[in-house]
C-alpha cells in the first residue's frame, strides 16, 4: 500500500513564495495606469431631466467620442445595453455635454 505523507513546512513555504512571485509578475497584477472616464449628459424631451453616464475614454481618444457610443446606443432601436435608469427611448437623444 502506498502511503502518503504530508509535506513539510518548508516546502510549503517555498511554495507558497514561488507562487507569490509568478503572480506579482503576472500582467494581471501589475498595476495599470486608471482608464479615463467621461461624463456624458444627455437630453430628450421625452425624458424627465437630464441623463448623465460615464464611459471610459480609450487612449487616444477624447470624452465626446466616449459619449457618443452611448448616444448611438440611445438612438438606436436595435441597442440592448441599457442608460438613462433603462429608458426605453429610442429616439431624440442629444449629447449635452462631455467631460
């Protein structure tokens, strides 16, 4: 019969060391500069109020192209990504402002 022993303290340790290592090294775990968000205010005079939303800016890019993904979306019957607590509008969006 095969006996299994358990493994001592110090390999469990150094296990644990080289797994930290890998890890810290990981692109995962290294700490990535914050994206960029916009701002993006909305009208629609079928809807109470203003709507606001945030985005990330890709590098590269400027907030008012970041807001007008979501604009397209607001417009566009067939979006199913939801803005504006879930409006169901679909038409008449227009970009206030982005910042």
């Amino acid at each position: 019969m095969s006996r299994i022993t358990r493994p001592s303290g110090r390999v469990v340790l150094v296990a644990a060391v080289l797994l930290l290592a890998a890890h810290r090294g990981s692109p995962a775990a290294q700490s990535a500069a914050p994206a960029s968000q916009a701002t993006c205010v909305f009208s629609n005079p079928a809807f109470a109020g203003k709507c606001t939303e945030t985005a990330p800016v890709a590098q590269g890019s400027t907030p008012a192209q970041a807001c007008e993904a979501i604009l397209q979306c607001l417009n566009s019957v067939d979006c199913l990504k939801t803005y504006c607590q879930a409006t169901t509008i679909r038409t008449g969006w227009k970009l206030e402002s982005s910042k």
